[in-house]
C-alpha cells in the first residue's frame, strides 16, 4: 500500500524560484494537511483541507498557496522561493478532519538558496 | 487553543520502561489526546489515542487521569529502536486543525 506520496524528495531551488510540491493519497481520505519541519524543531501547520473543494489557513500560511486537486491530492505551491522557506515539507491525511489518526508521506526536502 | 507542555528530551536503556508526560491544562470537554514518533528523516506515525483512564495497543499504552489535565505515555521495555521524537496532541471533535497542531516534542535517546 503506497498510503501517502510526495514529490519530489528533494528539491534545491534559487530565491524567487517557485514550484509546487505533489501529495497524493490512496486511503479515500476526505482531510489532508501541508506542515513544514525545520531543523530541531516540530511540525508547524501549513494549510490544510477538510474535504475536497475546501481549504483553509493553518499557523505558517504566508508565502504558500495549495490546491485540493480532487480527494487523492493535495498541492503546495511556492511561488516565490526565500531562504526562509527551507525545510523539509510534511503531507498527511486522515480520513475526516475529526479523526486525529492521520498517515504522513516521507516528507520533501527543499532547500532555498 | 490547548497548549501541551512535555519535557525536551529524554534519556532511558534498553529494556527499561519509558512514561513521557504531557501537561494540557486547557484541554477542552471534545478534546481527545493522541501521541505520535518520528524517526529521524520520517513523517510522524500515529501511537495510540485516548479520551480518559487508559488506552493499550501493541505499541503503547496511554494513562489519562480523571481530570484529564496530564496523560502519560509508557513505553514498555524499550529498544534502541524506540530512539525517536514523541509528540502529545490535544484536539477536539469540532477542530480538526486544532487536532494537529504539533509542539516541540519530547526526544527519546535509548542507550544499549
């Protein structure tokens, strides 16, 4: 079972770059959320999507646009890269936002130079 | 929002029980606890999930007192495997970011 995917696992990217990060899901869950890991640190919340067709701000939102594409996917896009935005970048899933069970990909790994 | 407060790190050895604590003074009457580690270069895995007294699975076992300001998290003889970032969750039925929101975590350093 693939359960949650992300593309690509690493990224490097110049200041004022952008590319959108792939989340894909095949557990037909209805919630998915974006977080960003720095180093040492713990995830902090990007956006996230409580069914399909929604989307809503989560602690980090600024610099960040998402795409719920239909239920398997869930976008992340930068549209301007900065430095600040070097982390390693987090997509989960559950199977509603009521259900505090949630399956994380292996993460992508962006670095901003 | 409910804050959850745990200690930064953890020392223990090999075959030793482990009991992370977790501080939510502010839990609200919804709110459920839920646990998750992460490996080092991994996305969090999903522990174990409790409302009050005690929850068991193969993993971990969860106590939550009658108040339900604290839970504890055992780890039954660990391993060096166990090495990993333990977080404590607080969230509700009726706040499905809430239920997500990570703190900092408690690191576990099991010695052989």
């Amino acid at each position: 079972n693939a359960g949650v995917t992300q593309t690509p696992k690493f990224q490097v990217l110049k200041t004022g770059q952008s590319m959108t990060l792939q989340c894909a899901q095949d557990m037909n869950h209805n919630s998915m959320y974006w977080y960003r890991q720095d180093p040492g640190m713990g995830l902090r919340l990007i956006y996230y999507s409580a069914s399909e067709g929604t989307t809503d701000k989560g602690e980090v939102p600024n610099g960040y646009n998402v795409s719920r594409l239909n239920k398997r996917e869930f976008s992340l896009r930068l549209e301007s890269a900065a430095p600040s935005q070097t982390s390693v970048y987090f997509c989960a899933s559950s199977s509603s936002a009521v259900n505090t069970e949630a399956f994380f990909g292996q993460g992508t790994r962006l670095t901003v130079v | 929002l409910a804050k959850t407060t745990q200690p930064i790190s953890m020392d223990s050895y090999e075959g030793q029980e482990v009991n992370i604590t977790c501080s939510h003074n502010n839990i609200a009457t919804n709110d459920y606890i839920t646990w998750y580690q992460q490996f080092p270069s991994q996305g969090p895995r999903f522990i174990i999930q409790g409302y009050k007294t005690k929850v068991t699975n193969e993993v971990a076992s969860l106590f939550i007192p009658a108040d339900r300001k604290s839970s504890t998290l055992s780890l039954p003889r660990v391993s060096l495997s166990d090495t990993a970032v333990y977080y404590c969750l607080v969230g509700g039925v009726d706040t499905g970011r809430r239920a997500l929101t990570f703190g900092s975590g408690t690191r576990l350093q099991v010695q052989p």
